[in-house]
C-alpha cells in the first residue's frame, strides 16, 4: 500500500508542484511535476491571494496530468520571510520511570509553553537539539531510557498568523487543502545535506529568485534560521539599470554570462530601453562586475548573519549553498573566497525514484525537501504546525513498562494486523499474546494455569 504526496513550493519566481508516493518500504517515487510564472508573490510574501491561487493552481494541474492523480492535500513551503525563530528549555518528571513517546511530547511542550512567543505567532516548528536525562547530559535519544527527570533544549519556529492565514486561503482558493507548512530554509536542508554533515554542523545558504536564507544544523537538527530579502533576481534588476537593457535581455545576460571569476574583454551589443534602432556596445568585464558586485553583497550579509549566530564554531562540515542563484558560473570558488577556512559545496536535491531533470537542479532543492519532509526523512522528534507530534518509532504498551519482556520459552509474542491511535494521534500496533505451553506447569492443574494466565492478562 502506498500513500501520495503533493508538495508545493511557492516561490517568488516560480511555484513548484510535485506529485509522489511512498511505498510500503518508504521510499518516494516521483509521479509527475509542474511549474507556474509566480504571480502575487514578492520577496516571498503573498501580495496577492488570487494571483498567488492561480499560479498554484496552474503548477498543480500540470503535476496531477502527469501523475493522474487528483491529489488534493499537499505539504507547502512557507518562506522564512515570515517566521522568527527563538530557543527555550523544557523540563519534566518521569513518574513511571520509562520514557516513552507521550513524555518526550510532554518535555517538548513544556519547552514551548517557556518560549516567549508573541500572540500574533504561531509555531512552524518545535525542534529538540538536545537532551538530557538525570544528570546525564548530550542524550542522542531519550526513548526507553529509565530515568526521574528530563530536560530537553529545542529550537522553535514560529510564523505570523496573518501570513499563515494569507497561505492558507491562497491554496484554499486553487482547490486543496493544507496537510503541512515547513520552513523554506528546513526542507531545502533537508533535500541537500548528508547524514555526516548534519552531525559534524553546516550552514545552508538558499539562494533564490527575490530572497535568500541562512540555515544552520548542528547535531542532526535545525538551530539558527535568518532571512535576506535579496535574490538573483536583483542582479538581474542590477544589470537592466546599469546598461539600460530592457529586464528580459537582462536576464539572458545574466545567465549566458555570468561568470564570477573568470573575466573576459568580449563586447556585448545589447539593446537600450525603449529605443528599436539602436544599441549600446558594452564590455562584458562591465557585465561580470555588476553580477560579482550583488553576489559579493548577499554573501557578506550572510557571513555577517553566521557570525551573529554564534554558531560558526560549530560547522565543522562548512557551508552548502543551493538555491537558484548558486546555477552562476564559479558560484563555489566565489563563495569560498568570501567564506576562508570553511569548506564550501553546492548542493542539489538527493536522488529520488523517476525525479525529472527539471527537478535536479538546485532550485528545486526546497519542493523536494517537501517530500523528504512529508516522508519522515526530518529530524527524530518534531512538534509541527498542527501541533502533532512527528516521529518514527512504533511504540507498544508501555503502561507497566514490560512490553519487551519475554515470559520463558512458552509465551509467543504476536502483533495484530490492525493498527490504533493513541492519544497524540501517533499510531500503535496492540500486543497479543498466544499462551501455548508454560514451561514447568502441569497442564492438569487448571487452576493453576488459570491464575498464571490472570496474572500476565493484568501485567498486559
């Protein structure tokens, strides 16, 4: 049995669209895609509810031809424009001793109940970068451990409610429903990074059309998130102003010669704004300094965001950069000579089962990390948006804290086909057991048998 995705990326140049399915191995093959020209987007805000639908709509339309599906709830992209994001510390007991699911969401609730979060928020993400159980400290994963106290340290997301509610109605209008909302910055993290990366600590810089972010991850989860409201698209701008081209031709120059390291003496012919007959000869070293002059800006400003963030210590795996604007020509050597000592990569989406060509690219990394998202490819706990409770592990009955205990060779421990919601909505498989033989119980006696069997019923 397999489930769909539709995840949608609404950027400010253009909405995303991809349809996928997870399989009873959860793996994700992609089914079909579309693209749409963003509309009612700017600097990734919404500025305008019905635009912003159409073009989603548009992208949507596209993917469900190519998967022929009729997916309707989808997991959306919000931009880090909106959000802040601040840090706070939960501390609970364990009153019976075993940590299980219901106490890891009780100490992470207690950790957002403690932040300071303004009445016009509302929380993206809650997300634990550390534990610590008793007196133990630096705790990968608290569950089943015995203990009396937990704490747990958790990097918390939160996003306007008016722009939450602005998202919401703009994907309302095109015909679907809102399943998920994930940071920007988080899902294209975790389309690009590897497993070692996040351990040792990097920083993600998503570079796009109208707007840029700075993620950082130490310790396998998200701890620092700022926003730039700058973007290729303001190169483009840039080169338009500086030679008089109209914006189009801009952008081709843009892309056919940006080069940001190797410069050249060739001469450009370009067209001048609003004259048919003429045209302006240009050098192109001219072209490669406006296009290196913003590059250099952006980075700066990023650099300056990563030594705010206290955190630049703590990158040990360097800088990943991916977003659109990473597609210039010497991108990585130029990042690099603004970022000395760190090691600098740029990163494309992990490979997915049948993902197109058009979805390769760093670009894309945001619309596909919202389908690793959607899969449980994020961090090992995380409160969402909903206010639920992510996590991968099948926990059992742990009332008494025996559910792992095997009563001698004769009792067989069986699990039932059908599956129960538990009270975060987090689904459990029930326990039965088979009584076959008691290993030194005379079957004759079966009052004795009797009692023994009321006995491992209550303890179950």
């Amino acid at each position: 049995m397999s489930n769909k995705i539709l995840a949608i990326d609404i950027g400010s140049m253009t909405v995303k669209a991809v349809i996928a399915e997870i399989d009873e191995f959860n793996e994700i093959k992609v089914l079909g895609h579309g693209f749409a020209k963003s509309h009612g987007v700017k600097k990734g805000i919404i500025t305008n509810i019905d635009l912003a639908s159409k073009a989603i709509r548009k992208a949507v339309n596209d993917a469900r031809r190519i998967a022929g599906n009729n997916i309707s709830s989808a997991v959306v992209s919000i931009s880090s424009a909106y959000t802040k994001s601040t840090n706070s510390i939960g501390i609970v007991n364990i009153p019976q001793k075993d940590i299980t699911i219901k106490e890891i969401n009780r100490v992470m609730e207690t950790a957002l109940y403690n932040a300071n979060i303004p009445k016009d928020y509302d929380i993206l993400h809650v997300l634990p970068y550390s534990f610590k159980v008793d007196d133990q400290e630096n705790i990968e994963d608290p569950y089943n451990m015995n203990a009396t106290r937990m704490e747990v340290g958790a990097h918390i997301v939160i996003a306007q409610k008016s722009s939450l509610s602005n998202l919401k109605k703009a994907i309302v209008s095109a015909g679907l429903e809102v399943e998920s909302i994930v940071l920007d910055s988080y899902a294209s993290s975790i389309a690009t990074l590897s497993d070692d990366e996040k351990v040792l600590g990097v920083s993600v810089l998503d570079m796009g059309g109208q707007s840029s972010s700075l993620a950082i991850f130490k310790g396998n989860t998200l701890r620092y998130n700022r926003f730039l409201p700058v973007g290729s698209n303001h190169i483009t701008n840039d080169i338009s102003i500086a030679l008089h081209t109209p914006l189009d031709v801009a952008e081709n120059v843009k892309k056919g010669h940006g080069d940001l390291i190797e410069i050249t003496d060739d001469i450009l012919e370009l067209p001048i704004i609003g004259d048919t007959e003429n045209k302006n000869s240009i050098p192109l070293k001219v072209v490669q300094n406006v296009i290196s002059a913003r590059v250099e800006e952006s980075l700066l400003i990023l650099a300056k965001y990563l030594e705010q963030s206290g955190l630049k210590s703590s990158i040990g795996a360097g800088i990943v950069l991916t977003g659109g604007m990473t597609k210039l020509k010497n991108m990585r050597e130029f990042a690099q000579s603004i970022f000395p000592g760190l090691s600098v990569r740029v990163g494309t989406p992990h490979h997915l089962k049948g993902l197109f060509d058009e979805l390769k690219g760093p670009e894309c990394s945001t619309v596909v990390g919202l389908l690793l998202y959607k899969a449980g490819k994020n961090t090992q706990y995380e409160i969402d948006n909903k206010k639920r409770l992510l996590h991968q592990k099948e926990e059992h009955n742990q009332q008494d804290g025996l559910s792992n205990i095997k009563l001698g060779s004769g009792i067989e421990k069986t699990t039932s086909s059908s599956n129960e919601k538990d009270e975060l909505g987090s689904s459990t498989k029930s326990d039965n057991f088979i009584f076959t033989e008691l290993a030194g119980v005379d079957e004759g006696n079966s009052d004795f048998l009797a009692k023994v069997k009321n006995w491992i019923k209550q303890l179950f």
